[in-house]
C-alpha cells in the first residue's frame, strides 16, 4: 500500500474515536487520522511531507501545523493511549513481561530538527549528523509496544540554543532520561519483571544504582573492559580484573550445559556460568552469568555476559 485516499476505514477509526476529545478543532481529527494512517505506509520515509505527498487530497500546510503548532497535550495523549493499551485483554501489560531502556539515532542532513547534532547514532554504528531518543518499550513473549520517549538534547545544542535563541532548555544527560523513563512506568501502572538496560546504560554504577534504589530487577551486559574483583585459579586472593579476563579464563567445569527454545521455534544449547562479582564502584557483589556457544569459547564477541540483581530467578530467556 502506497498510496492513501482522504477515507479512513470505519475498524481504523472507530480507534481514532477514542482521541477526538482531546483536540478542539475538526481539522485537528482529520489530521490526526491521516497522519496517523499514513505512517502505516510503506513509503521510504515517514515525514510530514512523504506522507502527505501519498494522500490524496491532504493539505502539508494543515498536517504541518497539526504536528508542529496545533495546541494538544503529547504527554496526555500518550497516556491516553497506554491506558487503552492495558483496557484490552490482548494487549495488557503482564507481570512475566520486560521493560526495555535503551536509545535509538535518526540521521538528519540539516539542522532544522530539534536538538540535531554531530553525536553517535546507533543506527549507523558511528558519529553523525542526527537525533537521538531515549526510549522505553515494553516485550513478552506474545507482543511488544512503544511505552514512552525523551528527546536528548546534546549539552553544547543546549548552550546555543539558550544563548543564541532564547531558550530556557535544562541538559539532562542520556542516563538521566532513562531513570525518567523508569520513573514513569509506576504512574503508568505498567506490569514487568525486568528492566532490560542497554549494555551502555548498564555499565554506569550511577545508572545501575539508580535503577536499583528504584527497586527495580534488572538484566543487562558488562562491557568486556569493565573492572571486576574475582579470583582465579591459582590466585590466593581476589583480584581486580577486567570481564574479559575472568570470561576467557574461567575453568570449563563451571559452565553448565543449558536448553532453550526461541521465540521462533529454534531450540539452541549454551553453556552457562553463574557466579556472584564485585564490580568496581557498585556495593556489594552482582550476580553474572557468562553465555558461551561452547565450553572452550574464549572469542568475547561470541559470548554474552550478562548481569543481574536477581538472585532467585532461574536463568532467564536469552
């Protein structure tokens, strides 16, 4: 489906209904309609002017000030709709479901775009000209959706724009938005029962501290240069280590053979290490769990090295 007439099917709108009271103008529930049903166009980009080039009859001027100017609440309109989200039987939260922390990069050529800068864009793998959102996404085993976002604003785009523009932004870093994010999910009466943290996120102490005074149970993967105290075979005492050293080094009896089934059906056999490790600068010790295809495995791209504060569960889904 490419292109898109001015009617919107009744299954599709009796969905938009539910949103109509939150705007005050009929051109803003026409415009929230196509809009909304021209970003499930397969089009290479879903923008403003993308999606109205492909409706027939759409206005770009109109749809642009819905989306840009036009007066209605984002952040009520959200809840709104994570509200209908968790009303519906097939789509509800679930106490056995995660809560995903992570970012995600938009490249952009210009910089009209807010809070566009020269900053790592995941999607790429590297640095470029874009726009980056920290997210929260809720999965389990039988569906997954967007719960909520923050727009990061680069320190120095802040500067300018409050110098330069009169602007009244305050920095907020990555890692602050994402505890945000975590902080939501008990007004949005979300259910999980882990927070899965991006390796970037996860191996801030400050981050991880954070998300535990939360009392949140989390999984995420240490880096393979993170500081770690364990002791080796043949060492008398703990020492400090990198992950890597104690992954590549650790004796093969104290991997154990483990079954799973994918959520596409494969059935796949690791052998798994769980161990408890002081990591450098977080209190007390962390449960870890070092993921390798085969015992003797020592390549660190081939192995998962996950860390949790959850020391009853049994090992999770990988």
């Amino acid at each position: 489906m490419n292109f898109l007439t001015p009617v919107i099917h009744p299954m599709i709108d009796s969905f938009y209904k539910k949103f109509d009271d939150m705007f005050t103008e009929q051109s803003q529930r026409t415009n929230f309609r196509l809009y909304g049903t021209g970003l499930l166009l397969e089009i290479k980009r879903k923008n403003i002017w993308y999606i109205s080039d492909h409706i027939i009859d759409a206005n770009y001027q109109s749809m642009h000030h819905f989306v840009s100017d036009s007066p209605w609440n984002g952040e009520e309109f959200n809840c709104r709709r994570i509200k209908i989200l968790e009303s519906n039987r097939s789509t509800r939260s679930c106490k056995d479901g995660y809560v995903i922390i992570d970012d995600t990069g938009n490249p952009k050529s210009g910089d009209s775009t807010h809070a566009t800068r020269r900053q790592w864009i995941g999607s790429l793998g590297k640095v470029d000209r874009g726009q980056v959102v920290v997210t929260s996404h809720y999965v389990d085993s039988r569906k997954d959706w967007p719960i909520d976002h923050r727009p990061y604003m680069p320190k120095k785009w802040v500067q300018e724009q409050n110098e330069f523009h009169g602007k009244d932004y305050v920095f907020k870093s990555k890692l602050e938005l994402g505890l945000e994010l975590l902080d939501q999910l008990k007004e949005q009466n979300i259910r999980f029962s882990h927070a899965l943290v991006d390796g970037w996120y996860g191996n801030s102490p400050d981050f991880i501290k954070g998300v535990e005074s939360r009392e949140f149970l989390y999984i995420t993967s240490l880096y393979a240069n993170r500081r770690v105290y364990f002791r080796l075979s043949g060492e008398k005492n703990r020492e400090e280590h990198s992950v890597k050293d104690v992954v590549t080094t650790l004796e093969g009896d104290a991997f154990s053979e483990t079954r799973y089934t994918k959520a596409n059906g494969e059935e796949r056999t690791v052998y798994v290490a769980d161990v408890n490790l002081k990591v450098k600068n977080l209190p007390g010790k962390r449960r870890v769990l070092i993921v390798k295809p085969t015992p003797g495995e020592t390549d660190m791209p081939n192995i998962d090295v996950l860390m949790s504060n959850d020391t009853l569960s049994d090992v999770p889904s990988l």
